[in-house]
C-alpha cells in the first residue's frame, strides 16, 4: 500500500509536467481521454480517406524498455535528482519470480500506477516522430497502449503502407532499443480493422460497431451467467447479470448497431425464461407458476409434462405469454437496447 501511495504521489507531480506536451493523437491514461475518443478518431482519419493501416504491435514492451533512455526522456524535465533517483530504483527494484527476487536490468514494473505515465513518457518519442512525417496514427489504449504495446498508422495506399512500416520498425528497434512483434504486426486495408474492440465497416463511412469476437466473448460471458447449474437464486442471477451488461454496453454503446442489440435483449430473455422453467423443476410447480402468470390451465399443463427440452420450452407461446418483456423488467432484467438509446450523447454523429 505504501509502495502504491509513493507511486500516485509521484505519478501526480509528473502528470501537469508531461500530460500538455504529449501529442493530441494519444488517448491512453491520460486525463478527459478514453479509448472512445481513440476509436472516434480512427472513424475521423478513414473517413479523410485513408484506405491502409499499419498495425505495429511491439513485442514485451515491459520487458524490454531500456533504463538509460527512458530516465533520459524523464530527465528533459525532471530535474529534481531525488525524484530521479526514486524513479530509477522502482525500475531497478527486480521482480518476485516464485519467491525469488530477480534483478531488472531492463524493463519497466507492470501493474502500478506510475506504470502508465512511463510508457507515455517513452513512447512519446514515436508519437513525436510520426507527427514530424506527417502521418495519421493512433496509438492504442485499453488493451493496447493501456499495455503500451500496439499503435495504428494510416496512409492512402499499399505502397505507402509497405515503406512505412519498413521505417517505423528501423526507428523502433534503433532508436527506442524496442522489438517489433511480426506475428502480430501488418500491412492491411482500413475496411474492416479492428481497434479496442471495434470493427470499422461501411467503406468511407467507417460506421463503429462491435467486433465479431468481442460478440462471440460476450455471449460467451452471458451464457456462464445464465447457466442452468449455476446454482444461484434468480435475483442473484440477474443481479450478476444486469453488472455486466451495464458495464459491457456502456463501453460497446458507441457502436450504431440497434438492431444487433435488440436481437442480444430477444436471445438474453429466452435465457432467462429458460432459467426460470429449469428452477421451477416440477410439473405440479410449472402449472401453479404458469396459471399464475396468466396461462390458460389446459395449456400450462400441456407445458409442464412435455419433454422438450428448457431451451426450446423458453420459445413456446405459453411461456412467452407468462413472462413477458414487461415482467421480466419488472424482475430486474437489463435491457441493452434501452440503455444504448440513453448513450446517443456518446455517440454523437460517430
């Protein structure tokens, strides 16, 4: 705790010194920036019809960040030595490798909140030197630079695209003394990229929507809430539930997709209905839960001895007749699509 206090105060007193002079592309942890903000300005430069992207991603940056050049970039307006002196010993205080210390003759700590404001201050040279050649770019935040890793460069043809990735790996690898990951890095065309979680579609038009593995990731996540053994009460479950569709939708609401939202609300009830059949169990439960809710006798019990299986009971008229949109509001479901039309602010025209 200690460790961290030391580390915020000194990440407080470097903020106001470093944070103006950093460039206007850099989103990642810095104040009144968010990776919306990066994700709208990748839609602003495809739009200005830039067709290609670089997408470098720098191999254990963490790792591999030389002392002496980043101390030096710090040092150009730090010139208090004991706050030097301090900086210097945290990235040379080595690691706890299975309760053996290991010394870190390179790299910067991971995971602290000075961290962050370290790989800004190094990397700030790369940002400076693709603005002296004039090139549109994007550095990464969230799981990019938030990990100091991965940056976006956009030009208007493959041929450009090619000579300056070639570049920006020689300044990487000689002057920053950082590797360029080529498993992960590529020379590809803007339609279609991916950036924090987001595909840019529609040509010039570079309409946001969600990426198709972040949807896989989230219905994914969904089901393991939803699952018919969790062994939890249905408040707990939608309680659970409604945490992460709120926080999942207030970071993907930027994307223009109604319709996909309003299909995820469609699928995400079915999987509640179904968690209520499966908890109400037995067939004497079914028909009073069912009669109820408003179902007829003849046709709740028709419902509660068939052997269908609970997720297609969850689409029969009968149960969607029992527990309607309404109710299941009512019991605290979430909606995305409500929630996404409340976001419109954060959208803008995006």
């Amino acid at each position: 705790m200690l460790d961290r206090l030391i580390q915020q105060a000194t990440l407080q007193v470097l903020t106001p010194i470093f944070d103006p002079g950093f460039s206007e592309s850099s989103f990642g942890f810095r104040p009144g920036r968010s990776a919306h903000g990066a994700a709208k300005q990748v839609q602003r430069i495809i739009r200005q019809g830039y067709a290609h992207v670089i997408d470098v991603d720098l191999s254990k940056f963490f790792d591999r960040v030389q002392h002496d050049l980043l101390m030096s970039c710090v040092s150009r307006k730090v010139h208090d030595k004991r706050l030097l002196k301090l900086i210097g010993r945290y990235l040379r205080a080595g690691v706890m490798v299975e309760g053996v210390l290991q010394p870190t003759p390179e790299g910067s700590p991971q995971g602290g909140p000075l961290s962050p404001m370290l790989s800004n201050i190094l990397l700030d040279n790369m940002d400076k030197e693709l603005e002296r050649r004039g090139l549109k770019f994007v550095p990464g935040t969230d799981a990019q630079r938030w990990s100091a890793d991965d940056f976006m460069i956009f030009v208007k043809s493959s041929q450009s695209a090619q000579r300056v990735f070639e570049s920006v790996q020689r300044y990487v690898t000689q002057t920053l003394k950082l590797v360029v990951n080529q498993t992960k890095s590529r020379v590809t065309v803007a339609e279609g990229c991916e950036f924090l979680g987001f595909a840019f579609v529609s040509g010039r038009r570079a309409t946001i929507k969600v990426a198709p593995k972040k949807l896989k990731a989230f219905k994914r996540r969904v089901k393991e809430l939803t699952g018919r053994s969790r062994g939890i009460s249905m408040k707990r479950r939608l309680t659970d539930l409604t945490r992460y569709l709120r926080g999942w939708i207030g970071y993907f609401g930027l994307a223009r997709q109604l319709d996909e939202f309003s299909n995820l609300d469609g699928w995400i009830r079915r999987r509640i209905r179904m968690c209520y059949w499966k908890q109400w169990r037995y067939p004497r439960t079914k028909v009073r839960r069912l009669t109820k809710l408003g179902v007829d006798l003849d046709m709740a019990i028709k419902h509660a001895i068939s052997r269908k299986g609970y997720w297609r009971m969850s689409r029969t008229p009968a149960m969607r007749y029992a527990m309607t949109n309404k109710w299941l509001q009512e019991q605290g479901l979430f909606s995305l699509k409500q929630r996404w039309s409340e976001l419109a602010p954060l959208r803008g025209t995006a």
